[in-house]
DNA sequence: TCACCAAGCTAACGTAGGTTATGAATTATA
DNA sequence: TATAATTCATAACCTACGTTAGCTTGGTGA
C-alpha cells in the first residue's frame, strides 16, 4: 500500500484531480510494510516524532493513559488511515499508539514529506487529511458534551459503520469490529459497564446485533436518524479549487 | 494585523525560521480589517467556504446549535489566533462562528493560501497551525471524557490563562475573560447552574477570584498541578526540521 | 433615580451513569 | 480436556450533575 491509497488522497485520485507528476511523487515514497502483532506498541507518548504510518491491514488505536489510571482513547485507525498527523508539527508525540488486533502498517519519515512539500503542491491533500481528522474528533466532542451514552454509542457504531462501507469492509450490513467493550468505553469516556447497559438496550430495539466481534446493523439508516448523522466529515469531497491546484 | 503576526507564524518568526521570501509572502495578503460588533456573527453552519479570518481584537467561538435546543461550543478564538482553518478541505463551513464582544478581524481567502502553498514551503506553517488547533481540541476531549466538572473547569481556566499570558494579556495574574457562565457551560458540556457551583468551590479555596468579566488567579501553577496540565500542545515551538524547510 | 434585564448564586430534588460485585460465556494456553 | 484469563451481562447501590425555581447583584437606559 502506498500513500495513494490512503483515505484522502484516494479521493483526490477517483476526481482525476492529482497529475501525473504529483501522482509520481507519491507512488516514489516506498512504504516497506512492518508486521506488527495484536496490542504491539507503535509509539509512545513523548517519544520522538520523525514519521506517519499508513494503516494496511488491522485496526489500531491512539490514546493517552491518565494519572487517574483510566485511559481515553482519541481515535481508531482503520486500513487506509493515516496515523501521526496529529503530531505533526510538534517534537514529541502527543500520544501513544498501539494496534488493537494483528496487521500491517506502512511508516514514511516526515523527511519525505517535507521534500514533497518543497516540491508539489500536495501539502494540500495532508492538510485536508489532517482537517477531516480534526472534523471527527470535533463530532465526537459534541456527543460527549450533551448526548446521552445511548445516543453516543448509536453515534460511533454508525460512524464506524460508515468508515468500514468506504473501504468495502461492509457486506449484508454485516462487519467485524475488533473492539471489547473496554475499549469503546475509553473512546466514549463511559464505563464498560454501561457500554455493556447500552448494547443491551440496541439489542432489544433490534437496532444493533453483536457476537462478539461480528457486528449487524439490521438498518443502519434508522441508527442515522436516531443521531441526525452529519457525514458531511466523511463523506465530502473536497472542494473544486483543491483539484485545480493538485492538477498542477 | 498580518497573517505573520498570529500565533503559529510569530512563533517561526521569533525562531528566525523565515526567510526574506516567505516573510514578503505572508506580508503581501493585505489583511482588510473587518469591526465586529459583540455577538455578530461570522458564517453560519454549511455556508460555502471562501475564507480565513485573523482575530485582531475580542473574542470569538465557533459552536454548533444542536436539535435538543442546546449549543456545543468547539473553540474561543483570542486575538493572534487563526479562525477556520478547520473548515479547509471542506466545502462548507462546518460550525458556526460569532464574536463574544466587539473586535476587529481580518478575513483572507483561501485563494490566497493556494497561490502560497503553490509558491513556497509555507504550508508547513498553515499544517502546524491547524494540528494545534487538533491538539487543543483532544485535551477538551480528555476532560471531557474522565475527569469531573470541577476538573474540567480548573483546566480551561488555565488554558485560558496560558493562551493570554503568550499574548501579553496577563498583568499581575489577572486577565480580562468576557465569558458568561453559560458560555462556558456550552463550551464544556455541563450546565450553567453546575458552572456557577464549581466557580464557588474555586472561590472559596482561593484558586480562582472572578468579578464579572476579570479574572484573578492569585497561584496559577496551583491549578496547573491539580490537573498536571499538559502544555507542549500551547507552548512547544516546531521542531528543527521545520524551521530548515522554511528558510529555504 | 427608578425600572428593567441579564448574569450569577444557592437550594431542593430527580436521574443518568459510575462503582462494585458476581456469574456466565467465550477464548487462549497447557 | 482441564484451567486460566478475557469478555460480557445483570443487579444493587451511590453520587455527580441536570433541572427547576426563586433570589441577589450589577449594568444600562429613560
């Protein structure tokens, strides 16, 4: 996988907005695969800050342990995510990041990016990338702040739903979720406990049926008005201007 | 105000990270000041997105009014600060945007950014400014999420605190804050009446003194070490390699 | 100076969700 | 196949915070 397939600049290239040059530049940057096993720590808080990683295969995790011995997770990485942007333009990492189950990731230095930098315009494509991470980040902030767990949860699933049907990791509204119900409750900043509570009360509804890390929504959409989605954040292309520019 | 003068770009200035170039650069978006009376509002929610705006005086928050009647407050905007650079890679706006009190800003187009990113190595900067934004938003998330009221508020004081002291705004431990309690409480996801109980805890153990609009906090790292306030996402300038990229 | 209104304080009461605990179901390891 | 370790479900109890309400204070304008 190179840094083509990622999430934003596979978007770029469905509009035929990146130019063959742009295109070269991209395709340039090797991405050696590193195979990394189930909760194997990428990096941690504080350390060094010298690259990105493209998720390949797996789901992996960026979280912060706190003083007070709980964990809040920040955000779940998929295949096709690119993880570290958020550090990027500081000297230390902000956060750990660890994989969930086994996978792949690619890692490329920020070196090669700041020579794509002087040479292209892509720098456009990674600040919409980061802009798209701060949007999720931004939603979830609302959901914590004055929804309750019930709808905070339905709010995730979907989203995560949504996510999977864009890299087609969906099929008969059916997708697997490597997520224990801890790990949702440090993303959602609840207890594990009533993360279990809610899932029963999606469960009754029909709304939501779990097997452990097998996931159906019998109808995602009814989840979609529960919460009045905005997927906006995920779903948008970018605006016109940017593929002129990336065509440059 | 020029776009050299906020936050992230003083920050490269002072390091001597600018070139003659990339300074004439930044000083040629001419920045036509804009007078905001108090509560005016910049852009609403999903209109197109055409600009940048500079606060050069007041305060100004973005926020989102959600269908249960309440409002989610994502960011207060100090004077130096950079508003909608969020919204870049988005074709509308994704929050709304109002003035606190009367102010002044200076709004640039996006089309001025795109002929810079084309023409220099400036978009590291613009990259940086907007993971910080990133990174203020995660801390909220933080507070949010695991710690209590009392906690959350102790934070965004400081951070308050922290972000005036850059700007010389802070005398004697005091700063001038033209919040309601209720815009607080939308900003941290609690009620007004809640902000007002934790506002007299404050008070009477002496952390916080607060007439109106001024704010006194007589031991500032009283409430840094309360929360153990992680401020690299506010202080920490770019690391080296940027400061080379952008001297060239 | 008075009237008005927004902002803030405090009290009383209700509830969503935290905590602790126990047991069942599932998966991993020997 | 037995054993241990996770993960999940449900119950009982408790508390931080929401809601409603009534009062005080301070700023503003005629």
């Amino acid at each position: 996988m190179s840094l083509i397939d990622t999430e934003v600049m596979r978007g770029l290239n469905t509009q035929g907005a990146l130019s063959h040059e742009n295109k070269a530049l991209l395709l340039g940057l090797e991405l050696t695969p590193r195979y990394m096993s189930a909760s194997e720590v990428l990096w941690q808080e504080r350390e060094d800050t010298d690259q990105f990683c493209v998720v390949k295969e797996g789901w992996a995790y960026s979280y912060r342990n706190l003083k007070n011995g709980s964990k809040q997770i920040f955000n779940f990485y998929l295949p096709g995510d690119i993880i570290g942007i958020r550090d990027f333009g500081f000297t230390r990492r902000l956060t750990s990041v660890a994989m969930i189950n086994k996978g792949v990731i690619c890692p490329f230095s920020y070196q090669q990016l700041f020579e794509l930098f002087g040479r292209s315009s892509l720098a456009v494509g990674i600040v919409a990338t980061a802009t798209r991470q701060q949007a999720q980040l931004s939603e979830r902030l609302i959901y914590l702040g004055k929804y309750s767990a019930y709808e905070q949860l339905t709010h995730f699933l979907y989203e995560i739903y949504l996510r999977l049907k864009r890299i087609k990791a969906v099929e008969n509204n059916s997708f697997f979720m490597p997520l224990t119900q801890e790990l949702i409750s440090d993303a959602l900043g609840m207890s594990s406990v009533h993360v279990s509570r809610t899932f029963s009360m999606l469960r009754e509804e029909g709304l939501v049926i779990r097997k452990r890390q097998h996931v159906m929504l019998p109808d995602p959409e009814a989840l979609a008005r529960l919460v009045e989605f905005n997927d906006s954040y995920i779903d948008e292309f970018l605006p016109p201007s940017f593929s002129e520019l990336l065509k440059s």
